[in-house]
C-alpha cells in the first residue's frame, strides 16, 4: 500500500508519522518547502489521544506542559463557576504548534519510508499514482473540485492570540474567564510562559493587550508578544471521500476554538482510520473504496455532533454573560459543584462521545 499526503501542517505530518509506523510508504506533497507556525499557537491533548499520540505517533513527553486543573470563571459573576481536575493524573495538556511540527518533520525525514515533493500547480494527475490519496490541503484544486460542500458558519468576531512572559510560578492551572466579550483562556505552557486566546464575539477593534492585563489575576507579566489574529468559522464536510481520495483533518471539520477540542477531534480520526487500515490487513485486503465508506460511516456523525455541542456550550455561555439577573451563572456553579456531572464533563472532554 503507498499512500501520498496533500498538505505540510501538523495533521500531515502527524498522520504520515502514523502510517510509517504501520510500515506503509508515503508521499508528503508539500504546499512550500517549510511551514513557520506562530510561537503563539497551541493545541490541548486530552489524556486518552495523548496515550495514542504517544504509543502510535511519537512520543512527545519531553515537549509537552502538563496540567492538573481547569477553572472555569465568569466574568458576569466574578468567581469561579467550575473546576476540573483528576486526582490521580494530570487532566490536560498543552503543546506548543512549532514544536511539534519541528519533532514530526525531523523523524519523517530520517524515515525511509517517508519522500517529500513539492507540489507543482496544483497538481491533480498524483492520484492515479496511489492506492490512497490523503488531502489535507484545503487550498488544493481537489478541494475545490470535490470537497466544496460543507455545512459552515461563520462567527462574529475574531480570535486573538498571544504569548506572555511572567515571572516563574507553578503553572499547572489553566483558566478559562467567559468574558462579556467571550471567552478569554490563559493556557500554561512553562513555569515562565503562558499562551493567551481570545475569541472574541465583536468585529470591533479591542486593545488584546489591555483586555489581558484586565482580566489577568495570577501572573506578574514581563512582556506580550507574537500577537496574531484570525477569523472564528466552524464547518463538517458533507461526503469525506471521493473515489480513493480521503479529506481529513481541517477539512473534515472546524470548531469554535473555546474547548481547546479541535485536534483532539482530529486525533480520534486517526484512531479510527488506523483500526480500519489494520482489520483490513488482517483480512489480506491493502485497499478498497469500502475503507474509506467505513471510516466516513464511523467518523462522521460523531465529529458533526460534537461540534454542534461545542457551538451549544459557546451560544450558552454568550447568554450567561449577558443574564442581568445572573441566573445562569449560579446555576453553573451549582451544577458544576455536582461529582457525577462532573466526572461526566471530564470524559467528555477527554474522549469526545466516545464515554
């Protein structure tokens, strides 16, 4: 079986590191000759896709800032609402972009297994070359051929991002405060250094800088830097195959970024391809169209689903924010003070759907 990789973004590379693990030849066709992500963009990993990333992708221990809590805190309140923690492991962690991607491109090029091209006008004649062609690159003339057709939605508003120096404190907290402008997190990445995102539900321009001093409680803060700004979407693909080309990652599907949920979302369709790729081994079968039905029958109602619960979450905190009568916000609290919803809403955040 050879496989070839449309796109160099981590999802590429990560799935081109699990199929050579499988000892499965790929071909990564490369937008450029190098991507430089921003110092200020991180992913979170919850517990079980980090066992996975670890055992089937590589291990990324080293590189990781690991977290034991989460709080939840509303500024229409001014308290905390909810915290989430796991007694006996950490609950989350955080990785920044650049590391990651700069780990996966070092092992996939020392792997003999794995080619890069540079791909050349956008190039469509590639995929009678291969058993299975993976798209990850949404501005390719076969997305716009093939994998137009989506259910999107553009939010109002824009993601602000950035990384702040502080001085040295043990920084294993993140923080999430629902502001009246929408959700602001402070995510920790070393004793030293923490990534800021805000998503902000105006088009009106904001001072990021003072918003973050404002709403900041834990942090004596030396320097922000590498701000950037992106627009807020959330799409799900219709159909996740045509014929033996197979969409993934942001095609597939985008999310409000609020949860910290979108690669983890992403990760599980790894899970899901990988044991379809291995039962059908086990069958003698290297590749048919049917792998491809299975994994979009397996995926694709799970990742619409949990994206319109994470569009739900974000609609219900805009609302509490703007409840005069702050009813909202203790009921929050209230429930949030339940065990049983509260283990509930770890293994949600954990594993998706599958609980």
């Amino acid at each position: 079986m050879k496989v070839c990789i449309l796109g160099n973004g981590l999802t590429s590379f990560a799935l081109a590191k699990m199929l050579v693990n499988m000892d499965i030849y790929v071909d990564i066709f490369l937008e450029s000759k190098s991507l430089n992500y921003s110092k200020s963009r991180t992913i979170g990993i919850s517990n079980s896709n980090l066992n996975f990333f670890n055992k089937y992708i590589v291990n990324i221990e080293k590189i990781l800032w690991k977290l034991k809590e989460i709080e939840i805190f509303s500024e229409n309140l001014n308290t905390k609402l909810i915290s989430f923690k796991n007694r006996n492991n950490e609950i989350f962690s955080i990785i920044e972009n650049d590391k990651l991607y700069n780990l996966l491109e070092k092992k996939l090029k020392n792997n003999k297994l794995c080619k890069f091209f540079i791909l050349k006008n956008n190039d469509c004649s590639i995929v009678k070359k291969y058993d299975l062609v993976i798209n990850c690159n949404i501005n390719h003339l076969l997305s716009k051929k093939f994998f137009h057709n989506k259910l999107e939605k553009k939010y109002r508003g824009f993601a602000y991002t950035a990384i702040v120096s502080h001085d040295e404190i043990d920084n294993k907290i993140a923080t999430q405060i629902f502001t009246k402008r929408g959700p602001l997190a402070f995510l920790p990445i070393s004793n030293l250094k923490t990534s800021i995102v805000y998503s902000v539900n105006t088009n009106e321009e904001i001072d990021f800088n003072n918003e973050i001093k404002k709403f900041n409680t834990k942090y004596n803060i030396s320097k922000i830097y590498d701000e950037k700004k992106f627009h807020l979407k959330s799409s799900n693909l219709r159909k996740y195959y045509y014929k033996n080309i197979l969409a993934f990652g942001d095609m597939l599907h985008t999310i409000h970024p609020l949860a910290g949920q979108g690669f983890n979302m992403t990760l599980r369709n790894f899970a899901s391809l990988s044991k379809i790729i291995n039962n059908n081994r086990e069958l003698g079968i290297t590749f048919n169209n049917a792998m491809l039905l299975d994994f979009e029958n397996q995926n694709k109602h799970l990742n619409f689903i949990f994206s319109q619960g994470i569009d739900l979450i974000k609609n219900f905190f805009e609302l509490e924010s703007n409840d005069k009568s702050k009813i909202l916000s203790k009921s929050i609290k209230l429930f949030g003070n339940n065990l049983a919803l509260n283990k509930t809403l770890n293994k949600f955040a954990d594993n998706g759907l599958l609980i």
